[in-house]
C-alpha cells in the first residue's frame, strides 16, 4: 500500500487516541507514538470494524475513519489496544 | 463488551426530548414517536419501562446540539461524530442523549442521503441503558453509521444485542421462552408520519367493550375528572363530565407501568392524602403518581389490613375523609392518613341504605356526592346522607357515557326521573349526537 500522507498519519493518530485505541496524546510532552504502537492500535482498529487487522493505514481504514459514527470511544481510554477481549 | 457495565438499579425510566433538530423537515410529534419506538426496541425484551414527562427531571434528557455543547464532546458538524449518550449512572448527564443537529436527520428515506434517526437512537439508547460497542458485524452498537435500519414498528434487535442487554437487565417475562403469557402489546403507541393524515379514519378497536352496553370493573374520580375502566381500556369525563370521547382509551398506554398481562383492575382510587392514584387488582395494588406508577410496586394488599381475596371497590367518603373498601357483602374502612384501618372491620354490607350491598365500584364526585355503581346502574347519596337519593338506581350508560336511551340494553330506568331532577346531568343530552356517525369530543385542554 502507497505510504500514508503525513496529514493522514496526523488525522489517524489524532482518531485512534479519541476513540480509544491510543493513549490520549499528553498536552505536556505531545507524547508521540512508536511506530509499533501505532500499528498495533490500527490493528485494533480494523479488527472492530470488520477490516483485515494489517496495522497498516491503508485506504479502506481510512474510508473507515471517515465514516459518520457514534462519538463514544470503542475501547475504555485506560484498556491498552493490545488488550485481548 | 469493552467497558465494564454500567447499569439502573431502576426498571422505570423517564424520558423528554429537551430540544428538537431545528432546521429540520422532521416535525415534533415525529422525532418523540422515533424517540418512543427506539426505547420500545429495548423495553420490549427488557423489564424496563421507558414513560415520557415534560419535566426537566427526565433520567433520559434528548438533545439536538451542534458543535460544542458544554458536555466535553462536542460535534464537529455534518459527518463525522453524529451522536452519543451517557451512561447509567449517578452524575447528572448520565442517560442524557445528544445527537448532532449539524447532521440531516431524516426518516423513511433513501440510504443515500441523510442520517436515519431511527437506527441512530436505537444505538445510542443502547449506550443509555449501559451497552458499549460492539465489533460484531450485525450489531446495532457497531460505533460505525450504517444506515436505516427498517420499519421502526417492526424492528427487532440483532441477536448479540438482546444476549448483551438480558445480561445487565434479565428478560421481560413475556419474551421468555419459559413464561408462557400472553402479552398483547398496547396497540396504539404514537402515531408515525405515514399514518398521521388518516388518523382520524382508525376503525374502533375490534376487541374494545361498547360504553352503553356494559358494566364496569373500577370508576373513580382522579383530579376531578371521572375513569370508567373496562378490561384494558378506559372512558374519561371531564371536571364538566363531559364524555372526552366516545372511543376508550388504552389503559396501559396512559396509565404507565401496569404489566401488560393485566387485563383488567378490580378498584381504582385517588387517595386524598397525597392525591396519588391506587390501582387493585387481586391481592396486589399499584400507586400512581401523576400517570406513572412509582418504584417498588406492586404490593400485596396486606398492606392495607386488608385480607387476600381483592377488593370489589374502593372510594373516599368526602364526609369523612375515610377510604372505604368492599368485597362481596363486607365493607372496611381506612385511614389513609393513620395508613391504618379504623378498628371494628370488616363491616355487613351495605352501609348506606338503599345501596346495594356488592358493588363494582363507588366513587366522590364534585358536586359532593356519593356514586355506587353496579351492573349498568348506579345510585347517587347526597352528601352527609346515609340513604340513596330517591328515584335511584338510574342508568350509569345514559347520565354518564352519553347513550341514547335506545343504546342502552335492558334498563329498567329508562326515562323515570330523580328526585333531585338530575335524569340528565347537567352538561349530557338525552339524545347522543354519535347518532350522526360524528365522533362526540370535548377538547379538555
């Protein structure tokens, strides 16, 4: 898959912290994200909503978090998206 | 379930919708009947039981709010975030839902365009209630929007969501497979757009009682108003004791909280200590407050001193402001405002000459008698008076529920006149003006 545009690594960091998949992001150190930590929560992310959990952000996840949706997280800010349900 | 579950500790829930979409082509009356059938969804497989109030102490308050509005997740216009709710809980937001009145919200439309409000509120009372989302494919709490989900009057919850919610609230008895109740639905709820032109040309009820040609099984006076109850239905007069329509009314529909097995009440009362409305049905009784049934009922009649068995009829004697019960040939009297009951009953029936001694029901009325109905008569004892009026019994169909004389089936009262010249109450014509085929209405505020 094309690598993602830096806007769209943005917009998808900023998505996965707000709907949980991410820690939320520290105001204070802008805290940024390992790159294995941000494929493990874009696998999370495709896993719940039906897509194959590549962990890379590829068009249909980001189709997918273009969707209009409900603005509660999906995952508890606390549960790391690594953890097994 | 990715969040631990949150719950009420109560089964009856108020709702409101505070604010409305306000550009929006859905009108009021539209976005309450969407908002009624997508808690139905939920409370028709749960023991909950959702009722509407005006109040701003609704537990569910509904709002239609654009961008940031004060509540930590704001919207961020058309697209996007399009709704949430709060969990149960005891903060004050919590079962408050928000929709985002940036969105078009529509119903009965085209996938293509719009948001269907239906499918959303359905989801988001499932957060109200307690639900998180789910990842499975089929389910309503899926976080992503995927479109109308059908006929709100026919939409049934995906399987994932049913086991989920009876796993936080248990199983409404007439959904178990093991109860084996039948539950009629309450037929009528809020109409949807489709048939709100035509309303006016909904046949009468098939299996609906005919007011002139039938006993009743409780009449009471409720703020100064008259219910005459029949099997699952009600008529109501007004303080004018005007007949409000000629049609009854459902009585589950407005008297929220009774089980929608019961099909039938044995006695009805107002209590004038606190103005609460008390409902009998064999050995147990609800307590209404305003139309809604309070917490914790219903209750075993012991309560009131009384023995199992029921009660044939109830009413307040405004002479001296005691309760007074009935079954088969005794009578007891209570103090509603002790809570307890006078001593020396049970009593031989009946107490006022002239009355019968089994009854279907007594109630007060506003002119400061007494009215003790049996069969399709009833008789009237003046106020401080021990004895029935003369020229009582009369007929219940034709002074009250405006039949003509021809309606009403083997009265052996027709045309014969009271003493007190009360034949036709002040306010009733003689002659039933539904003669016409014109439905007779009063409009009561």
């Amino acid at each position: 898959a094309p690598a993602p545009r830096a806007e769209d690594l943005s917009l998808g960091a900023e998505w996965l912290s707000r709907f949980g998949y991410l820690p939320p992001a520290d105001p204070a150190t802008g805290q940024l994200q390992t790159q294995e930590e941000l494929s493990k929560a874009i696998a999370a992310m495709q896993q719940f909503g039906g897509l194959e959990a590549t962990g890379v952000l590829d068009e249909a996840t980001l189709a997918l978090m273009k969707t209009p949706r409900c603005s509660l997280p999906d995952l508890p800010a606390s549960a790391p998206a690594r953890r097994r349900r | 379930q990715t969040l631990a579950p949150t719950k009420w500790n109560k089964r009856n829930l108020s709702w409101r919708v505070r604010t409305f979409p306000r550009d929006s082509a859905l009108g009021r009356d539209t976005v309450r009947a969407l908002m009624y059938y997508a808690l139905k969804v939920w409370s028709d497989i749960t023991p909950l039981n959702f009722h509407e109030v005006a109040g701003s102490a609704a537990d569910i308050q509904i709002d239609f709010s654009k961008a940031d509005h004060n509540d930590r997740y704001p919207f961020d216009g058309p697209g996007g975030t399009v709704a949430h709710a709060f969990f149960p809980g005891d903060h004050h937001a919590a079962g408050d839902t928000h929709f985002d009145d940036d969105e078009a919200w529509t119903f009965r439309s085209s996938d293509a365009h719009g948001m269907d409000l239906f499918a959303v509120a359905v989801h988001e009372f499932g957060h109200a209630l307690g639900l998180s989302h789910a990842a499975a494919a089929n389910s309503i709490m899926r976080p992503y929007y995927q479109g109308p989900v059908g006929d709100p009057l026919r939409y049934g919850l995906p399987y994932e969501d049913r086991v989920r919610i009876w796993q936080l609230y248990g199983v409404r008895e007439s959904v178990s497979p093991t109860v084996q109740l039948h539950t009629p639905e309450p037929k009528e709820p809020p109409l949807l757009p489709e048939s709100l032109d035509n309303r006016s040309s909904i046949p009468p009820r098939k299996d609906a009682p005919h007011r002139c040609s039938t006993h009743f099984d409780a009449v009471a006076q409720i703020r100064g108003e008259a219910f005459f109850f029949k099997g699952k239905y009600f008529w109501r007069l007004n303080r004018d004791r005007h007949l409000v329509s000629l049609q009854p009314a459902q009585m589950h529909r407005f008297w929220r909280g009774l089980p929608l097995h019961l099909d039938s009440v044995d006695a009805v009362y107002e209590r004038t200590s606190d103005h609460k409305i008390v409902f009998f049905k064999g050995d147990r009784y609800w307590v209404f407050k305003d139309n809604n049934v309070e917490e914790g009922y219903p209750r075993p009649i012991s309560d009131f001193s009384l023995p199992p068995g029921g009660v044939d009829a109830a009413f307040s004697w405004a002479h001296n402001d005691r309760t007074y019960f009935f079954k088969d040939q005794l009578y007891w009297r209570y103090d509603d405002h002790m809570r307890r009951m006078d001593p020396g009953y049970p009593a031989q029936s009946p107490l006022w000459r002239g009355v019968p001694s089994t009854l279907d029901d007594a109630m007060r009325w506003s002119d400061g008698a007494s009215y003790f109905f049996r069969g399709q008569k009833y008789w009237k004892v003046l106020d401080g008076e021990l004895e029935a009026a003369p020229g009582y019994p009369q007929s219940t169909a034709r002074d009250w529920l405006v039949c003509g004389d021809q309606q009403v089936d083997g009265s052996d009262t027709a045309g014969t006149t009271g003493a007190d010249g009360a034949h036709a109450p002040p306010g009733q014509h003689d002659q039933s003006r539904s003669e016409d085929g014109y439905e007779v209405c009063s409009c009561t505020s």
